[in-house]
C-alpha cells in the first residue's frame, strides 16, 4: 500500500497532496502558516509532499540523502513547469 501511494504521489503530486489534507493530519505542524503549503501545491508540489515526508518520517532531519532527493524533486517540478509554458 505505501509503495501505490509514493508512485500516485510521484506520477500526480496534486492528487496525492488533496488526498493527504483531506483524509489525514499529514500536514498539520509541518508549516508555521496555510500559505506555503498552497504555494507548493500550485508551483511545487514534488518538493512539497518530500518537504512533508521529511519532517513527518524523519523528524525533520536533513541529511545528505534527503537534501539530493529534495533538490531531484526541485528540478523534476521545475522542468514540468517549463515543458509545460512550451
């Protein structure tokens, strides 16, 4: 079951986040305020939801490993936004 839920979030990250807000806390304590999240969910919602995976599974240590998958998902967001103007 979570494998199915990392590729939906992988393949439509918008759904994944809806799903997350409305069937769970996943959210919650994870940003200070509503406008980042709504932020990412228009502009970056790969970074998003590693964003959240990391400060839920990881209590939010930064590692190596996290940061490379976070700057992956950074340029993943990135270049669909620009295939996407084109």
């Amino acid at each position: 079951m979570p494998l199915l839920l990392a590729l939906i979030g992988l393949f439509a990250p918008r759904l994944m986040i809806v799903v997350l807000w409305l069937s769970s806390d996943w959210f919650e304590g994870v940003f200070a305020t509503r406008v980042w999240p709504i932020l990412g969910f228009i502009f970056l919602p790969l970074t998003l939801l590693w964003y959240s995976v990391v400060t839920n599974w990881f209590n939010g240590d930064w590692n190596w490993w996290q940061v490379i998958v976070l700057i992956v998902a950074l340029i993943a967001d990135l270049s669909s936004e620009r295939s996407a103007a084109k």
